[in-house]
C-alpha cells in the first residue's frame, strides 16, 4: 500500500513528538492545531520566522527597515540597506514546550555591488531532534534525527531612489524518514524541490507633524516551486508559497530618537483542504491562483486564511531598541495567536537581537520561544543610503 507524504509526515513528527507531549490538541511543526481546517504544506519551517528583530515585531518583514535578514521577508529590501555588506546568525530551539532538541538556525549574508544592487545568501537549517526507531514488536532498531535545510541566493536592484526589485533562487532538501523502509512498495526518501521568491518595495520620505518619516511599502511571494514527495509513488505535497504584503512607518523623533510601526498581511497560495482531497491533484500555478476562491466556505473562509502580524520598535541613537508585536490567525486556520516583545543593542560593528513569544492561550506550544540572533556589518555604511 502507498503511503502518502502527509501521512509518512505525521507519522515522523509523532515519534518526535509524542512521548513528551503535553498539550491535548494536535500540533503542526509551526505551532498550529491541526485538528481543524488547516492548509498544510510539506517542508513548513520555511514559514517559521528565523530571526529574532521581525520576531519581536510579530513576524513583521515586508516593509520594515533593510538588515542582514532581509532576504527572508523581501528580496527586494537588500538594495536599499545602508551597510556593504555583512553576515547574520541566529538560533532559535523550536516547540520546547514538547521536546528539547528541536532547532532553527540561520545564516545569512549579504554583499552590496554597487550602489544600486546588492547580492545575499542564506542558509535554514532544521533540526527535528533525535527520534529512536523501534521495529513492530518494540524493539529497538537505531536512532535518527530527521533534518530539512535550504539554500538561497537572491539578487536585488533599484529601478529608482524609491523603488527597487528582487528574486531568490532556492533549493530545498528535506529527510523525514532516514532509510527507513515503510512497505515492499514504498520506498521512502528524502525530498527536495527547486523554488523562487520575488519582490517588490517602495519607500518615499514623509513629514508628519514636522518630524522627518520614511513611508515603506513591499510585497513578495516566497517559495515558488515544485512539490515535494518521499516516496517512490506518484503522490506529491505542496510546499508554502506565501504571498505576503505589508508597509511600514518610521518617524524621526529627533536626531536621537525613532519610533517605527509596521503592519503585514500574509495569505498561503496553497489549495484549500477539500472533502475529497481534490486539491492534492492540482498542479503549482492551479494551486497558487485557484487559492484565492477555493476554500468551501466560499469568501468569508478566503478571509480567515489571511494572518495579521503587527509590529512596533524605538530605537536610540541606532544602538539600543526595544519592540513588540502581536500575530493574529483565525481559529478555523490554526488558531495561533501571540504578543511577542524583543530586545536589540550594537557594539560598533556588532548587533544582538533577541525575542520572546508569549502565546494568548495557556499551554500553547509555542509558549516560551526564544529566538537569538547577531549581525556583524563587515564594512562602512553605503554613502547612497
């Protein structure tokens, strides 16, 4: 009997999850109940924010001020970063409310052509932690730590002083399973897919209330590509493509002092779960397109399958910043609700950035996750910017 991705998915996720489990719902890698109409996705810690500034912020990234991390959020932003170049590191452990070896870390790093263009890299690294494998009667047969990454490269250009475009290219790879074999007719294996992301962003500088702001709009659509399977049959899963929008305000206090506030709205391009599992046969543009109208509740269901984030931030003297933020999705679609607060300070070249999660429901998995991140700028500020 074939078995498909979904189910050799939780059935891995189970051995992960299940012995330390302490929550009475059932819970997806990203920290949604599953139990009710979710949309899920292969390889879903492409969806999981990695760094601790936009944590803080309630997962905001679309419009928000260009850093090393940029290249997550919105490729389009690295042309408009004010530093040459320079590298990221974070680590965040993962649903440690359930198990205490599940991990995300993320590098990044980026470098500035000229003055109009900038190239970045990136690599996500997830750590399922350690799984022992048993055979039907119980017995033991080895251990083994399922583990997904991938890799970006993304390039970024302004077409003009306000606008500016970009395009990642990724591969993923994703092993679930080991060598493990489930059944004479499936042979499990790992996953991989080739996917792109774009992006569009906007700045024009404001006054308001005769303090100097700057305006950010950006778009992007991230994880573009091909399904993933795991084993040899002819069943493959989505990956989540993710069209994401946004805008961001940043108002000058003083020489001193800035305030930003920044809103996103996000909407997975992913087929809606229907009654008979059509969706799975569709192809990646059918799917992308055709999310937008499929849901079976019809329109007021499209809505529920669009996630708020909202984010603030004070900074002094670009050195010191303090942030906070609150994501919101709707309770038939994963039900994930939380205020995040985050700390940053620079050390000359060097920055530390950390957050915190605290969910709006006692128990939730993702309760105390903590996310650690530091940029080092390599070189001097770009005299464009």
């Amino acid at each position: 009997m074939r078995i498909r991705t979904s189910i050799l998915t939780i059935l891995i996720l189970f051995l992960v999850i299940a012995p330390k489990l302490k929550a009475q719902n059932s819970v997806g890698i990203n920290g949604q109940d599953t139990t009710i109409n979710v949309i899920t996705t292969a390889v879903p810690f492409l969806s999981i924010a990695p760094d601790p500034i936009s944590g803080a912020m309630g997962d905001v990234g679309a419009a928000t001020e260009p850093d090393a991390n940029s290249t997550f959020w919105n490729p389009a932003k690295l042309a408009f970063i004010n530093q040459n170049s320079g590298i990221s590191l974070t680590f965040t452990p993962w649903l440690k409310k359930f198990v205490d070896d599940m991990s995300i870390s993320y590098l990044t790093g980026f470098k500035k052509l000229d003055e109009q263009s900038a190239f970045g890299a990136s690599l996500t690294y997830f750590n399922l932690g350690d799984i022992q494998l048993s055979d039907g009667a119980g017995n033991p047969i080895g251990e083994f730590t399922p583990r997904e990454f991938a890799f970006s490269a993304t390039y970024s250009r302004q077409l003009s002083r306000k606008l500016s475009i970009g395009v990642t290219g990724k591969y993923i790879y994703s092993n679930l399973s080991g060598n493990i074999t489930t059944s004479p007719v499936t042979d499990p294996k790992p996953g991989t897919s080739i996917a792109a992301d774009i992006g569009i962003y906007y700045k024009s500088e404001l006054n308001i209330f005769q303090k100097q702001s700057l305006l950010s709009y950006g778009a992007s659509i991230s994880n573009i590509g091909s399904k993933i399977t795991y084993n040899s049959a002819d069943e493959e899963d989505f990956i989540p493509t993710n069209l994401r929008i946004g805008s961001s305000l940043a108002s000058f206090l003083d020489p001193y002092n800035k305030v930003t506030i920044a809103l996103d709205f996000n909407k997975l391009m992913v087929p809606t779960p229907q009654p008979d599992g059509s969706e799975r046969d569709k192809s990646l543009l059918a799917g992308m397109f055709g999310s937008f109208g499929d849901a079976p509740g019809g329109f007021s269901e499209e809505l529920q399958e669009i996630s708020i984030s909202f984010g603030a931030e004070y900074e002094y003297k670009e050195t010191f910043a303090i942030r906070a933020g609150y994501f919101y999705e709707h309770r038939n679609k994963g039900n994930r609700k939380f205020f995040t607060a985050g700390l940053g300070f620079k050390v000359k070249k060097l920055e530390f950035n950390f957050s915190y999660l605290v969910p709006q429901f006692q128990e939730h998995p993702l309760a105390e996750t903590l996310r650690f991140g530091a940029i080092l700028n390599l070189s001097g500020s770009s005299d464009e910017n």
